[in-house]
C-alpha cells in the first residue's frame, strides 16, 4: 500500500473517508496496521471551509466520492497503480494522431477566480508560456499570459496574468547594444517561467537553457500567430462557434485514427495487455476462452445471422424465394459457419433443384455441428434425390454412390436403402445384358470369321481349275 498516499487522501477527506474505509476494508490484511486507530484526531478536511449552503449542494457527491474510494482502497493505493512502461513527459500536439482539443473550462462557466486559482495551483517551474509584451522598462519587459506551451493546459486568456521578465533573463542579439531593443510592444512571446506560488507571482526567461530536458528544442523569444499551440487555436474556434466538446471531438482527424488508443497507451506507460482499472472483472489474471473478444464476437455475429435467418424462413413460407435467399447470404456473411443459416439456405436450393449447392450448404452445416438432426435429414434426402436424378441419366454408378453416402450418415433411412437395392438391381441387369450383348458380338465374329474362311477356300479351288 501506498502510505503517503492514503495518508493524504485520510487529511484531505476527514473521519468520514476513515469510517468507510474501516466498514469495507476491515477483511483486508495491508489495511489493518495502516488505518489509525480509533479517536485518532485528522486533519479537518479541506471542504470545511465551504458556506453551509454550497456545501449541502456538495454534499451528496463527495458521500459517493468517498464511498468509491473505500470501496476501491485496495486498487487506488496498491503500488500497482503506475504506469507499466515509460512515460512521456510530453505529448506533442499533432492532430494527425489524437483529438487535440480546447482547454475543459472553454467548454464549462468556471469563475475567473476559480480559474485562477488553478493556474497557480497547477503551474510548475520549466512549463512554457506565451503571452504579449504590454511594457518594456530598463529592467525587462512585462507581458501578460495568453495560453500555455507545455504543462496542464489551462484556459488563461482572460485572466490578465503578468509575467516579469528581467533583463538578466534576455539574451543579447549580437555583442553591443541593448538586449531590449529587440523587443517592441505587442510582440508575441513564447517564454519559460518560474513561479512564486504564495505571491502569485510569475517570471520568465528566453533562455533554452531554462528549459527541461524534454523540451530543449522549443525555440524560445519572438513567435507569430501561426506558432500559437493547436489547443489554443481550437479554442479561439470554438469561442465563435460556440461548439460542444462531442463536435469538436468529432471533427478532430485524430479522432479517427485507428491507432489513436495504442498510441496514447504507449505516450502514457499504459499497456494494452494489462491496462490499469478499478474494474475488479478486469483484474483476474485468468479468464475463461468465451470471455475474451473472438468468442464473444462469435456468440454476437451468430445472434445477428439468427436474426436474419427468422426472416429468411418468414420470407420463404410466403414464397418469396428472393428474398428469403438475400437473407440467407446476408446472414453467412455475418456469421459464415452458421449452422441455422446453412441448413435453411440448403433448404432453399433443394427446392429450387439446385441439388449439389443444397448438398454442400448441408455437408458443411453437419461438419460445424455432427448432432444437428434437420442437417443430417436433409443431406440424406438430398443425396437420395440426387441419385435418383443420376440414375435417369444412366449414370449408375454414382448413383450408388450418392446412397451410399446417405446411408453412412443414416443407416436406417429406408428410401436409401430402398434406393440402393433398386440401383443395385439395375446395375446386375446391366451388366447381365452387357455380358449377353458381349457374347453375342463374339458369336457374330465367329461366324464372320468362318464364313470369311469359306471364301477363301472356294477361291482357291477355283484357282486350281
């Protein structure tokens, strides 16, 4: 467990967070010795401060809040709950690769006060601002803050902050001269900051090298309009369009991207094999094969194809043959091995005489599922009836065949059987009358044979004479 961090969380909440955390976590073992006894003084929560009417407003989401967190103690402050990989100090706003989108108070009526209150909250020594020269004195130039570079993005505009930055703090632009006359009125600045939290006071610097190491190539002095950061842009959009946060998300290009979850994954140390999650489903560490995406995808595109295969059959009992087809194909382009989908297109083509396309609709519908009995039936009276059609083309023994067949998946099917006796009848008669027929030929060339012989001697008696 993270000490420090429920030890924060026990100042920030009060008595209240501990209460909870003590009802649903008293079976866990790391939480025993760390939760405080009872009597324990805390201290007071920071909400305390709110008038008693916003409070009461508040009231009932910070109840759910801490009870969340009570309920999730175990995952919130396990040491597990970090990044899995490296994680990218910062982001590079590219709308090719991910929705890059206006500050979340453009969107919200959050007070300039509240809004202030954040920025030096949340401003840290190194992060990057851009703002406009408003003075230039002897000892450095005044400019007041427009939007920030790097860091948690807030929406400043119009807030008035000013920034100092000293004279100390500009570097020369060649080796005489006065480093400020460079610099005029209403330049646009893009600058490094320190920052007195307690005196809201800020001071900026043109040096790269006041720059952490993950921003050393941003280019620090003079900018244009053109170098304003993507969020700030969008900002400005949606300050005269006044879209909501789900249209400019959408017509974000990055938003589309196929590879929008994997690369925000990687920016932020998140692996896809094993995402962080306060969903206790998501922590067990071996799932069964039917929860995971391909059967379950399965189990959904069969669902869809039942559904289409139900109209199909409604389709096919008012004899609208077309259409109960286009059903049937739409549901194996669905689902392609769908048993359902299979038997009934089968059905369909043994109707229409299309006998050897319904034998392989029911061939494969058996090999997916060997017990399904209307399968089974069908193929053998398929078989059967191709046979029979064989069988008027003479073409006995594939007939025979095709009743074997059928009997092999059904050895008490009586029409096979009768069907194979009678071929079976047919092909000794043929071959009787063949071998009949065979040696009648022979007989009859015998016979030439002789004649032919008697030729010959009458000829060569007449020879001699």
């Amino acid at each position: 467990m993270d000490r420090e961090l429920l030890r924060q969380a026990l100042s920030y909440h009060g008595p209240a967070l501990l209460s909870l955390l003590r009802a649903e976590q008293h079976d866990n073992p790391d939480f025993r010795g760390l939760l405080p006894p009872p009597g324990t003084p805390l201290e007071p929560p920071r909400g305390a401060a709110h008038p008693p009417a916003a409070w009461k407003e508040r009231a009932s989401i910070d109840t759910e809040i801490k009870r969340f967190i009570a309920k999730k103690a175990d995952l919130l402050f396990a040491h597990s709950w970090k990044p899995n990989g490296p994680f990218a100090e910062t982001i590079e706003e590219n709308d090719e690769y991910y929705a890059v989108m206006p500050p979340l108070e453009r969107f919200m009526e959050v007070p300039r006060e509240e809004r202030r209150e954040l920025f030096f909250r949340d401003i840290e020594r190194g992060d990057i601002v851009i703002g406009k020269i408003t003075s230039i004195r002897e000892f450095g130039f005044f400019m007041v803050l427009i939007c920030l570079g790097s860091g948690i993005i807030r929406e400043i505009s119009d807030l008035e902050i000013t920034a100092l930055c000293p004279l100390r703090d500009v570097p020369p632009q060649s080796n005489h001269g006065d480093p400020l006359s460079y610099y005029q009125t209403g330049d646009l600045i893009r600058a490094v900051k320190d920052v007195d939290r307690y005196h809201e006071k800020l001071t900026v610097s043109l040096y790269s090298s006041a720059l952490p190491p993950s921003l050393s190539s941003t280019k620090l002095g003079v900018i244009t309009s053109d170098d304003f950061p993507l969020h700030y842009k969008r900002s400005l959009e949606v300050a005269n369009t006044g879209e909501t946060f789900e249209e400019v998300l959408h017509r974000s290009p990055g938003f589309a991207n196929p590879s929008l979850v994997e690369y925000l994954a990687e920016k932020l140390g998140l692996s896809e094999s094993n995402p962080p999650s306060l969903m206790r489903s998501l922590q067990i560490k071996n799932f069964n094969e039917e929860d995971f995406a391909p059967a379950l995808r399965k189990k959904q595109s069969a669902s869809w194809a039942l559904k289409c295969v139900k109209a199909g059959v409604d389709y096919f009992k008012d004899g609208r043959h077309v259409e109960a087809m286009n059903e049937y194909n739409k549901a194996l382009e669905i689902d392609p091995q769908n048993v359902e989908a299979l038997v009934a297109r089968g059905a369909l083509y043994a109707t229409k005489g299309s006998l050897n396309k319904a034998i392989g609709d029911f061939e494969i519908a058996l090999e997916n599922c060997p017990t399904h009995r209307n399968a089974r039936k069908y193929l053998c009276q398929t078989l059967v009836e191709r046979g029979g059609q064989l069988e008027e083309e003479d073409k006995l023994l594939n007939a025979e065949s095709y009743y074997k067949k059928a009997l092999s998946l059904d050895d008490t099917f009586q029409e096979a059987q009768e069907a194979l006796a009678k071929v079976r009848k047919l092909m000794q008669k043929s071959l009787e009358m063949r071998e009949k027929q065979a040696a009648k030929e022979e007989k009859q060339k015998e016979k030439k044979v002789e004649t032919s012989a008697e030729k010959l001697r009458k000829l060569l008696k007449e020879e001699k004479r």
